[in-house]
C-alpha cells in the first residue's frame, strides 16, 4: 500500500475524536483507514466524507469492529476494503501520526504548533535587577517566540502578566501575530479586572485558575521567559 | 499513562451530559415490552406520553411532579458539573409547569478519588436546588469507575396548571429558550476544538435555570411545554408533535452558540446527535441545504432551554416577556395539521 495510506486505531474512542483523527491525517495522506468500534462512528465519518466530496467504504470486522476508508477524490485506492481483514487487527499499532506531541504541519504549512508546549507570563518584565530593561527584554522575548520553528500551543498569563495582551503593551502585535497561527492565548480573568483592563484587552481570551491548573498539568512543557 | 488509557479517560468525559443518554428508539422498543401498569387515575401524566416527568394527583388542587436525572461530567471542574447536573435534572419540574419542592442527590463515584472532588460537586447541584426555591432532603451514593450525578426532584403543581407536551394545538407557535449547540460545543472544547468563549456561552446557558422561564410563560396561555435536552431540538419537538401535528421551523429564527455552527461545519459531532439523526431522519425534511444547521438540530442539549407553545396572536407578547425577564427567547416556527399519510413532521426552512 502506498505511503499515502494512513492507518488509526480508533478502538475505544468516541465521536468527535476519530472524526478529528481522521481529518488530521488526510492533511498528509490521500486515503485513511480508520478503525472505529461502533455503527455510529461509521456514519459520523460517512457524514463527513460525503460533505467533503471523499471516497467513503466500510466493512465490518468483528460486532464491535468496523474498518472505514476515505480517500481524497482523484486516488484510486477506495478499493483497500478488500485487504484481508487478517492484515487489521485491534493490536496493529496506528501509524502515530494524529496524536503525539510532534509539529504537525497544515494544509497551508504555516501553523508550527506542538501539542504540550505552554508559555507562562506571569510578570510584566523579564528577569531580575532592571524593570525597564527587563521589560525590553520581555517584549523581545515574545517576538521571539513568533520566530520559533516550534509554536507553543497556550501562552497563559497571569498576574503583572497580563498587562502584555492589553492595548499600550509593546507585544500586542506580536502576540495578535501568535493568535492568528493559531496559538492560544489566555489570560487570567481575576487579574484582568485587577489591573482594570477588561475594556482594553487587544488579545486573546479570558480564563479561570481551574484552566490554567488543567493545561499546566497536561503540558508536556512550560516555558517562563 | 498509556494512550489507550489516555483515549478512554478523555471518553468518559467527552461522552458526558445528555449526549450519554440512550437513543430514543431503543428505549421506546423496551418500555413498549414491559407489562402494562395498573391503572390509576391518579396518574395524570406516566411515561406512555414520553413527557418529562410523572405527574400524580394527590387531591383537587394538588398533584406531585416526579422525576430524576442524572449523567456522567461534559465538564471538568466538579463545582460546574454539579451546578449543570442539578440545572438540568431541576428542569423537568419546570418544563411540567410546576414548583420545586425536594431533591435528593443521586452519586456515583470512584473509590480511589479525591473526595474533595465530590464535595465540590454536591456544593455545585445544592447551589441549585437552593435558587431553584427547593430542600436538598438527602440522596444515595455508590461506588463506580467513573462519577455520575443528578437529583430525584418531587415538585408539584395544580392539576389544571400541568404543561403537558403533548397538548400543542394547530396554528400555535414555538418558542424555543436558551441557544442550541451545547452538546457540540463541550465535546468540541473537550477534544480542544472549540474557543474559550464559546465554552463559556455554553456553561452560562447550562446553568441557568429554567425556573425564570417558566415563571413567565406560567403568566401566559401556554398550550404546551417540554425542556430540549438530550434527544435534541428535533426530537423533542417530534414527541411534541405526538405524530398528529407538523411544525414549520424558520431556520434563520434557531438561537444556536455561533461556535457550534462552526464546530459542525468541520464534523466535530457526537455520537449522540447521529443516533437522534438515525432515529428522526425519516420525519424531518430540510428545504435548505446546510449540513451543519442540520448537526445542531439533531445536537443532544445538556440543560437545554424550554420548548412552549402559545397561541400565534400571543408569541410576541410572550417572547417580549420572557426577554424582559433576561431570558434568551425565540419564536421559532409554527405548527399546523398534518395529513394522516404524511410521515414528515418537522419541516425546516
């Protein structure tokens, strides 16, 4: 089968994530072949294939075991559900590509990202012994960051922080520039309305302490400038 | 943590809400089985009308409300869970016409978690029971693998103040409070799809009691009333409908969470909204072609908002009313006969 085949076992997993598996991997692949264990899961992916104009087969493996291809139009592999179903099993490991922590590329081949790299900024300067030169060094920093290979998938800010993502703040630009590649940036809500810039924010969303604990602890990294 | 083990932590969470709710068809097939109930008069309202709660007359001017409800988190802060679960189970008093009187709690939840945890979760859904004017009397808790949580609420009501869901008329309109799309939007958050603020919108509306809702239409001629919860707009309009009636929605006048309208538009949809589609596709037609207006229609609501019906000369008097009192209100269509050889219920233009 060509390299343009991607595979994933979506065995245990409930709509929208084989859905979303499976439209990650058709960004590099002409045709996916998706494992998914109920009846719905097939036609939620049906749905899709037929709205986008794809090529859709299943054939159903075991009761609770479903093999569903998609194939871009113009490819001539709709045929695969004719493999043997010996050569699919529950244990075939997936071809990795969804769901690790890596860059993943799109469709335009701009946004950088890296599932688990987080940005903290919870002060309005950088390092310590001059708080101007350490605000020049902080706002070098985030433009920094827009020159990364690697874009952080959250940029959290808190306390001092969060005066960046208000207008008058050096980085505004930079972070908007940040947003539009798709990184996420949030700000801590109570320190909004501490420093009184609820109505000048210029950037990115608000959030609570509940979420940033929650995408703290799931990052792989945190990065502090 | 292993990735299967990863994927099937995330699951509990993302099939959380009234999108775990058992498809419509099933559940009809089961109770169709079960030997008939003795018969009592007394029981104004049982589940042979799929309405949204039991209802019993204790004397002439008084009948109880009996129901329960509750589901695995679509959140994952304990405190927000509790709020939305007790919101959504308070809300079939509400959609019966009726006022709150007890709750009890209804708690699965796992032997090794923190119980901090469940504390935060009971604070949430006795928050609610309180503003819903109610007594938290007491509850049951079990161990399970992963946490569940509702009420049991008794409410009552006078007998001839019922709002039943089955009693819509010809030529009456339908107000539909709350946006749609909550279902897609928490499962979307969940698997890192949707914004913040969308989040956000969906929360607020989750936990807002329909207690304010229905405080207005109760001032108001009102022919009939369900809440819009996990069988989606399209299905609880349908039993709405009872097979009797057709209802003209006005696809333009739908309340939805603009980030759900996006969030279908890229497929991310659930399990729950497919089999409600499996279930109602054959009673529904769309004049228009839009797939993703067609995914929020069929969307699973968690604590949805109240379906009414109003005499057609009363929906703008009704709505202004219910928008005066910070309800998010809509007329969304009418309703009118339907052939007996028709099998279209809905209709949406």
């Amino acid at each position: 089968m060509s390299e343009n085949l991607a595979k994933i076992d979506a065995l245990g997993q409930a709509c929208p994530i084989p859905i979303i598996r499976t439209k990650k991997a058709l960004r590099d692949h002409n045709e996916v072949e998706i494992l998914v264990d109920t009846d719905v899961s097939t036609q939620n992916l049906e749905k899709m294939a037929k709205q986008l104009n794809y090529q859709y087969a299943m054939k159903q493996l075991a009761p609770d075991q479903f093999q569903v291809n998609i194939a871009k139009a113009g490819t001539t592999t709709a045929t695969a559900p004719t493999t043997p179903a010996a050569t699919v099993t529950a244990s075939t490991p997936t071809d990795g590509d969804a769901d690790q922590p890596h860059i993943e590329s799109s469709e335009a081949g701009q946004i950088r990202l890296s599932q688990g790299y987080t940005v903290v900024i919870n002060t309005n300067t950088m390092g310590q012994g001059d708080e101007k030169l350490g605000q020049t060094l902080l706002k070098s920093f985030v433009y920094s960051l827009t020159e990364q290979d690697v874009l952080p998938e959250y940029i959290l800010f808190y306390n001092g922080g969060v005066q960046l993502v208000a207008e008058g703040s050096d980085s505004v630009e930079d972070l908007q520039a940040l947003a539009a590649q798709g990184v996420k940036i949030l700000s801590c809500g109570v320190c909004i309305n501490y420093f009184d810039l609820k109505e000048k924010m210029a950037v990115g969303e608000i959030t609570n302490m509940f979420r940033i604990v929650e995408i703290m602890r799931k990052s792989q990294r945190l990065v502090r400038p | 943590m292993t990735e299967t083990a990863k994927f099937a932590a995330e699951q509990l969470i993302v099939c959380g809400g009234c999108n775990a709710k058992m498809g419509p068809g099933n559940l009809a097939d089961i109770l169709a089985k079960l030997p008939a109930n003795k018969r009592d008069d007394a029981l104004l309202v049982g589940y042979d009308t799929t309405d949204d709660a039991a209802v019993y007359q204790i004397d002439a001017e008084t009948a109880l409300i009996q129901t329960l409800d509750f589901f695995p988190s679509m959140v994952n802060d304990p405190y927000l869970f509790g709020k939305i679960a007790a919101t959504n189970a308070l809300s079939d008093v509400f959609a019966m016409g009726g006022d709150v009187l007890t709750a009890l709690n209804i708690v699965c939840f796992p032997e090794d978690m923190n119980r901090h945890i469940l504390e935060k979760i009971l604070q949430g859904g006795q928050e609610k029971v309180k503003e819903a004017g109610g007594i938290l009397a007491g509850g049951h808790s079990i161990h399970d693998r992963l946490p569940k949580y509702g009420l049991a609420v008794t409410g009552k009501v006078a007998p001839n103040q019922i709002l039943r869901n089955d009693t819509v008329r010809p030529g009456d309109a339908l107000i539909l409070t709350k946006p749609l799309g909550v279902g897609i939007v928490t499962t979307s958050y969940n698997a890192g799809a949707a914004s913040e603020a969308a989040f956000q919108q969906a929360v607020d509306s989750m936990q807002t009691l329909n207690k304010y809702a229905a405080d207005v239409l109760k001032q108001h001629q009102v022919t009939s009333c369900t809440d819009v919860t996990g069988f989606g707009l399209a299905g609880h309009l349908s039993e709405m409908l009872h097979g009797q009636l057709q209802a003209t929605i006005e696809a333009v006048d739908l309340p939805m969470i603009p980030d759900a309208y996006t969030c279908a538009e890229e497929f991310l949809v659930t399990a729950g909204g497919q089999r409600n589609r499996n279930f109602l596709q054959d009673k529904i037609k769309f004049e228009l072609d839009d797939y993703a207006l067609e995914e929020i229609v069929y969307d699973p609501q968690t604590s949805g908002g109240l379906l009414a019906s109003v005499p057609a000369d009363q929906v703008a008097t009704v709505v202004a009313d219910l928008k005066q009192a910070g309800v998010t209100a809509n007329c969304i269509g009418r309703v009118t006969e339907k052939a007996a050889d028709d099998p279209i219920e809905i209709i949406v233009k």
